[in-house]
C-alpha cells in the first residue's frame, strides 16, 4: 500500500528535523490531515515568513527581528566579558539563568572533522575582532561537554591564547536534585576536577 504521493512529501520533510525519525514524521503528516485549510495556511505562512521576519545579528549571530539585536545593548558592550556558544538558542537558555550579563558570540556549530566541519566555517575571525573591539577580558566558553564541544573549547583557548584575556568554561558537574550512585563515571570525575570552594 503506498502513501499518496503529497503525503509521501510532507513525510519526507518532516524528517529534515532533528530527532524525527520516520514513526513521528509520520504521525505528523497524518495529523495536519485533520487540520482546515485556514489553519493549515497560517502554519504556511508562518514558515514562509522566517526569511523576511527573523535574520541573525551583524555584530553576534544572535536572532534578531531588529537592527541591532537585544544582546548587542550599549550596556553590555562595555561590561568586557564575551560568552562562547554555539548556537543563537544557547543564549536564550544562559539568559534564563541571570547570571551573565556580557555580550555573546555564536559560533555556529562545533568542531567535527568526521561531518568536514572545520575552523573555517565557525566565526572564529569574528569573535577575535570582537575581543579587541570591545577590550574584553575574559571569553566565557559555553560548549556542549561532548567531544565536539571539548575539541572547540581546547581550539578556542589556544587561538586565544596570545591575547591577553582569560578563558573560563563552563563547570562541569552533578545534575540539580541527582544522587551519587545515580551519577556515571565520566560526569563525577569532572565535577570532581572542577570542585568549588565551599
Ligand atoms: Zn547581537
């Protein structure tokens, strides 16, 4: 029995995203079935417009629906600390948590030769211009803790290393509300390494 060949389509495209598989793509081509054409026109549109509505920042790679985006603020600019990340929504996740109020650098990815991701596609250049620019003083790497983010944090700090700031990264430790035995090797022997004054 095969699909009609539009669904086929839609099912296909629903599995560009990431952690779609086929099951779910399914379960979403099938669901807008039951959506009416004005509903189905809006989520359209919506789509359609993310080109014109939503652009990344000139100055940081943030998303932004102005000129110059809400992270770029004046205030910030001049507090000398710039935040590492690699993608725009990393920013949104550090604001939640009120603790940083610098400026931010969204690299674009991380380092991954196996998928032919190299230096030259991140925004190194922009982030050393950025450093001198604003007379930051300290760079904040904020990358996954995975072997592509570590790979990144180690090739950022040694291309920083002939400037004079400091690099600082994120801790690495227990998740909030976790037990001991609960917790696998690998992430108690780094918060270990990485253990604060208490
Ligand atoms: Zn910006």
């Amino acid at each position: 029995m095969r699909y009609p060949s539009h669904l086929l389509k839609l099912i296909q495209a629903f599995r560009k995203l990431p952690g779609v598989g086929n099951k779910s793509a399914e379960r979403f081509a099938f669901h807008l079935m039951n959506w009416d054409r004005g509903t189905l026109s809006e989520m359209a549109e919506l789509i359609k417009r993310i080109p014109d509505e939503i652009h990344s920042c000139a100055e940081c790679g943030c998303f932004t629906d102005k000129e110059s985006c809400q992270f770029c603020h004046p205030e910030r600019l001049t507090t000398g600390v710039l935040c590492v990340i690699a993608s725009p929504r990393d920013a949104y996740a550090i604001e939640e948590t009120r603790e940083f109020k610098g400026i931010y650098q969204v690299l674009g990815g991380l380092l991954s030769p196996l998928d032919g991701i190299g230096p030259d596609l991140l925004a190194i250049p922009s982030l050393l211009r950025r450093i001198q620019t604003f007379n930051v003083r300290e760079v904040v790497i904020a990358l996954d803790s995975t072997l592509e983010g570590d790979t990144t944090a180690l090739y950022i700090k040694r291309e920083l290393d002939s400037l004079s700031v400091i690099t600082s990264r994120l801790a690495f430790g227990l998740p909030m509300g976790s037990s001991l035995d609960y917790v696998d090797g690998g992430t108690l022997a780094r918060a270990f390494a990485g253990r604060g004054k208490f």
